[in-house]
C-alpha cells in the first residue's frame, strides 16, 4: 500500500543563503475581522526568521506556508512560496486561482521594511493580485 507523504520541508531547507534582498518567512492567510471572525483570504501576518522577539499576537490556527520576500527591480515587494514548503490543501486553497485577494491594506512590518531597506512601498494595498506559477511554487507581486 502507497501512502502519500504530505510533510513538507523546512524552509531552511529550501531557500539557500539569500542576499540582502531576500528574507525568508512564515506567512499567515487569513484577516480577522472586528468580531474576530477570519475571512480565510489574505495576509494575516508575516513571521520573518530573522525576526527574534515572538510576536505578540495571539497564537491562531491560520494556514500558512513559507515563503521568500524579496524585493522586485521596482521596489515592490514579491512573494516567493515553494510548493515543497506547503501541504496540498494550503496549495489548493490559496494557489490554484489566478489571483490573491487582499480585501484589506497590509501594514509591512518595522522588522520586514528594516531587512529590506530597498521597499519603496509599507503599505500593500487592498485588491487583487495575479498569481504567477513556477515550476517550484508560486510568486506574488505586490
């Protein structure tokens, strides 16, 4: 009998040593509303491993996926996320549509906008974004 393995890599495993345009991440899908109530669409928060204090958020059960942030020719940020970083139903759930919602703004972080001084950009606006597959996973721009 043939079971499929659904662990996925770490990201340490995955992304090799970055330069400085290049941080590696958790990212967390998901906006919670006022009632907090989560919409399961967009970004709840970004966890850089760089980043040492624990967030002081409370702890969620948000999917989430690794990724690699970088930041794009025009200094935009961009979202790399492995496919072998994530199991098949955050793939599904979140990467086999065209596009990624951001129903509202995302505030970037003091840590992220520190580890990549080049963003011109703190703020990624609320709307759609088009989803680019790679071979080896999935890029955003925002």
């Amino acid at each position: 009998m043939h079971m499929t393995d659904y662990s996925v890599l770490p990201a340490s495993e995955v992304f090799r040593k970055g330069t400085s345009r290049q941080v590696a991440a958790e990212v967390e899908f998901g906006v919670i509303q006022a009632q907090g109530d989560c919409l399961g669409v967009g970004i709840c928060r970004i966890i850089t491993t760089h980043h040492t204090r624990k967030p002081s958020l409370p702890s969620r059960r948000c999917a989430r996926a690794s990724a690699l942030l970088e930041v794009s020719d025009d200094g935009r940020l961009e979202i790399f996320f492995p496919k072998l970083c994530m199991p098949p139903c955050t793939e599904k759930t979140f990467f086999q549509k065209r596009v990624f919602p951001l129903p509202v703004p995302f505030f970037l972080p003091e840590h992220i906008q520190q580890l990549l001084p080049e963003l011109k950009q703190i703020i990624l606006s609320a709307g759609l974004y088009p989803i680019r597959a790679e071979a080896s996973g999935y890029r955003i721009t925002f």
